[in-house]
C-alpha cells in the first residue's frame, strides 16, 4: 500500500535552515510544498488534506481529533466513495467501533465533525485536487492496494497463512543505515483483521545478558526517552488485547528469550492501523512544530524533550 503525507502548496518554508531530511523526516511518508510564509506572518494552525479515506485515512482523522492543541486543522478529505460513504464509515467503524464525536453530513459537500467542518472531495485525478485553493498545507495520504503479481497473495486470505515479503525491513535500514545488510525479515498474513506481531532474533556483541536485562533495557526505553512510543506487557494477552493500542510496539516480556550467550529473541505486538496513524500525527506535528510562526506545544520529538530533561541519560549522548 502507498502511504505518504505530503506537505502541499501555500505556506511551506523553503528557507529555514533546516536539513532537507528533517523537513521531509521519512520519505514517502509526508509531503510539503508552497512559498514561504511572510516575514513575521503567525500561522494559528497548518491547514491538512487527507487524500484516500480508507482504513488509515480514517484512523489519521480520530487520531488527530483525540489529540488536545493540535497544531493540524484537517480541512478537506479526498474519497472517492463520497460524502455519505465518509461520514457513515467515519461513524461506524467494524474495528474502532462507533467514534464518540458527533459526526454529521452537513451537504453534499461537507461533512462535521463535533461541529469542525471538513470539505470532502471526490476525485481521482490529482491535478484536480483543490489544495492550493484551499490552502494546505500537509497531505496525508494512503492510497489503496494495486493488484499483487504475487501468487501467495492471490490465494483467499480468510483460508490460509500466506507468506510474503516485508517492506519492514527495506524501511529500518533507511531510518537506521547501519542495519543495512545486517536484517532481513518475511511476513506471515493470517486471517485476523487487525494487530501484528514481530518475532525478532538478533545476535548481539554484549556476552552472558540475560532475558532479564533485555526486558531492564526495554522497561528503561519505555519509561524515557520512548514513553508513549514502546510499551512493556507481563501479562499473557493475544493480538485482540492490542487493538487500538497507541504506541507502536509492545514487548511480551514473557517470551524475551536469550540463547547461548549472544543470540536474542524479542516479541513485539502494535497495530498496524492505529499505532501507526498515531505516528503519523506526530510526524505532522514535529513538521509544524518547525514551522515559523506555529504555535506547537513540546518539540514533537520525545527523544528531544527526555534529553533536554536528562542531557546525561546514555541515550542521549553524541558519538562522533
């Protein structure tokens, strides 16, 4: 699936002074265009575009809505299913179940959300697309499946356990270079609509840790600089128990297992819709909180806002 946010046509900085890397974060992930804002200009809010609202579209707009100060005001909505088919599977959703805002069609061109107005559009053509007439600022986007030449993905989902590839691995070695070459991964699809888990085995430098230390080092993550990011469990729960759970990964700590004295296994459960909309507004959020003239509390960067409070933390020390 392609998923993307992009940052659209009006108010983009295009001198700040920051790295291109930090103003686009993660490729294919956001995406952001426009002229700089005026010398001294406040900017209360960026303007947003959800283009695709399927399951993430979807996710991203409740996310955004339980968020408190939100420096993001999601505007308009691209769906191809039209205005009555986004506000009733905004309302009514099999997995999150029925959205706790007020959800109305306003007409046929709008719909409202606890009284936020938000334009929805219906077109496949994105020349035709109405984001610098309205104004954006971010596009969120996540398109549908294209066919799959894949013959184990052909077969009937709800049947089998299928075995494919993952983009997880690729998509690691780009945010963490040094891993390239040294992780690789497959995926297993299995007829459950929601939830993943990662079964991880690694083989580390550090000699004679046990399972212990490693679920320590976790708990020391969670706690710090990944609070609200990583979670541990000690309870014995399966893929339901994650269901709308907002960080992305959770570790079994039961099943931490070290064998011989160098090789780790770690099992890890997310959410695979939720969690990873739940990073999707944060990148929104550390792009606006980068933006001149944005109000945006916290940096948007919890590694950011721990070292600043623990600049001695392990964590938070610079290798050369």
């Amino acid at each position: 699936m392609a998923s993307h946010a992009a940052l659209a046509s009006s108010r983009i900085p295009t001198s700040t002074g920051l790295p291109f890397q930090e103003l686009l974060l993660i490729p294919n992930t956001m995406f952001i265009q426009g002229s700089a804002p005026v010398k001294g200009e406040t900017v209360a809010k960026l303007k947003v575009a959800i283009n695709g609202f399927g399951r993430i579209g979807r996710n991203f707009l409740r996310c955004w809505h339980g968020r408190k100060d939100s420096p993001l005001d999601v505007v308009v909505v691209n769906d191809s299913g039209g205005v009555k088919n986004a506000s009733h599977l905004l309302k009514y959703d099999s997995m999150l179940g029925t959205f706790k805002a007020d959800v109305k069609l306003v007409d046929n061109e709008t719909i409202s959300v606890d009284g936020k107005h938000i334009k929805v559009v219906s077109s496949r053509d994105p020349l035709k697309l109405p984001w610098a007439e309205l104004g954006i600022d971010i596009v969120i986007e996540r398109l549908l499946d294209a066919s799959h030449r894949d013959l184990r993905r052909a077969r009937a989902a709800t049947l089998n356990i299928v075995l494919t590839i993952t983009g997880a691995t690729k998509a690691l070695s780009l945010v963490l270079p040094q891993l390239k070459g040294k992780l690789n991964g497959i995926a297993l699809r299995v007829p459950t609509p929601n939830v993943w888990v990662v079964d991880l085995v690694v083989n580390v430098a550090k000699k004679g840790i046990t399972a212990e230390d490693v679920n320590a080092a976790f708990r020391k993550a969670a706690d710090g600089p990944l609070k609200g990011i990583l979670a541990v469990c000690d309870e014995p729960l399966v893929s339901v128990d994650f269901q709308c759970s907002e960080v992305s990964s959770t570790i079994d700590s039961s099943l931490t297992m070290v064998m011989g004295d160098d090789m780790v296994k770690v099992v890890a459960w997310y959410d695979n819709e939720w969690g990873y909309s739940q990073r999707v507004v944060d990148l929104a959020h550390l792009v606006a909180n980068k933006w001149p003239g944005v109000a945006a509390p916290g940096s948007g960067d919890p590694l950011d806002e721990f070292c600043d409070k623990n600049p001695s933390d392990e964590e938070c020390k610079v290798y050369e």
